[in-house]
C-alpha cells in the first residue's frame, strides 16, 4: 500500500510538472477562462490533461507498438497541429471587439472545447520522450513491469495535470472581472499572436 501511495505522489509531481510550461494551450485555457468563465477553462483544461495521461499512459506500461506508430506520424501529427494553432489564432485576432464575450452554456460547446484541447494536445507525441525521461529520473522504470504500479502511476499523472490545470484556472479566473469594454480584445490580440505564432514556429520547425 506504502509502495503504491508513493508511486501515486510521484506521479502526481511528474503530471503537474509536464503540464506546467505554458504555451498555446496554456494561453488557450487562460483566455477562455477570462471570456467565458472558469467552467470553460476546466473543460479545456481537462482535455489537455487526458492527452497528458494517454501519453503517460502509453510510457507507463511501455506500448512500444503504440509509440513507435505516433513517433513514426509525428511529422504529419505536429503539421496538423501547427496548422489548427494558426487557425485558431488568427480566428482570434479576429475577433470583433465585444463578441463572443459570452457563450451558451451548452454541453455541445464545453464539449468541443474539450476536443480541442486534447486533440491539440495529442498532436505532440514527443512527450512520451518526457514522460520516459522523468520516469527513469523518478526512479519508476523498473516498475513497469507491474500492471497495478503502472497504473497508479497513470492515476497520479492525471491527477498532477489536472491540478495544475485547475491551479492556472483559477488564477486567471480571479481576473476575469477586471476586463470590460477595452480590455477583451487586447486578450484577443495578445492570445492570438501567442497561438498562432507558435503554430508558425512548429511549421518551421518541420522544414
């Protein structure tokens, strides 16, 4: 019991810490969470932390098959993704001052925002790399070979993510009143050059 409650609180470090580094999806969930509120960003957020954990997933319990396959598409995955993140950020920069302020509380939309991050995030699968390596930093390589140690250590991934997920939500969320009028479409501007610019920088990356 001590030996899974440790690899749980190892994992749940080692999800929190790959899902720290804020980048467009980072500054996806932070602007929906200021235009739309904090449920709009949780539904963002947890997508992008359920691609996190299949990844973890997939390096836990070593489905090389699985890997090899994502690894051998990644050109084509990382060319879908960088052409969504520049789509979705000039979609941004578009955006008319005082739109989309707002949006229906509908299943369909917190689902779609859902996709979105989770797909984006699928679309990087050069962090199973990341995951392989803090494994074996974390001393859990060796353990693998344990259906119920793999796991819990999946658990406490998905677990990590989400809180830092739920940690930059709620922070961007105390916020949220403090942009009227103005103030939106300089998120829209800054959100939109920040997306888009790294779906640039990973179409470049792939010359």
């Amino acid at each position: 019991m001590t030996g899974h409650l440790n690899v749980l609180l190892k994992g749940l470090v080692i999800g929190f810490v790959i899902a720290a580094p804020v980048g467009p999806i980072g500054i996806l969930c932070a602007r929906r969470t200021i235009m739309h509120g904090r449920r709009a960003g949780f539904f963002s957020g947890m997508g992008a932390a359920s691609a996190d954990t299949i990844y973890g997933f997939i390096a836990a319990f070593g489905l090389t098959v699985i890997s090899d396959f994502l690894l051998d598409h990644q050109i084509l995955l990382r060319l879908t993704g960088g052409a969504i993140l520049c789509v979705l950020g000039i979609k941004t920069l578009l955006v008319p001052p005082g739109a989309e302020r707002e949006i229906p509380k509908s299943i369909k939309k917190y689902a779609g925002m859902y996709t979105s991050t989770f797909l984006l995030t699928l679309t990087n699968p050069m962090t199973i790399f990341s995951f392989a390596a803090v494994f074996a930093g974390f001393g859990l390589a060796g353990t693998m070979g344990s259906v119920s140690i793999a796991g819990t250590l999946v658990l406490g991934v998905f677990l990590g993510s989400g809180l830092w997920w739920l940690f930059l939500i709620g922070i961007f969320s105390l916020f949220k009143k403090r942009f009227e009028n103005h103030e939106p479409q300089w998120i829209n501007r800054f959100a939109g050059i920040i997306i888009a610019g790294s779906g640039v920088f990973i179409l470049a990356s792939l010359i």
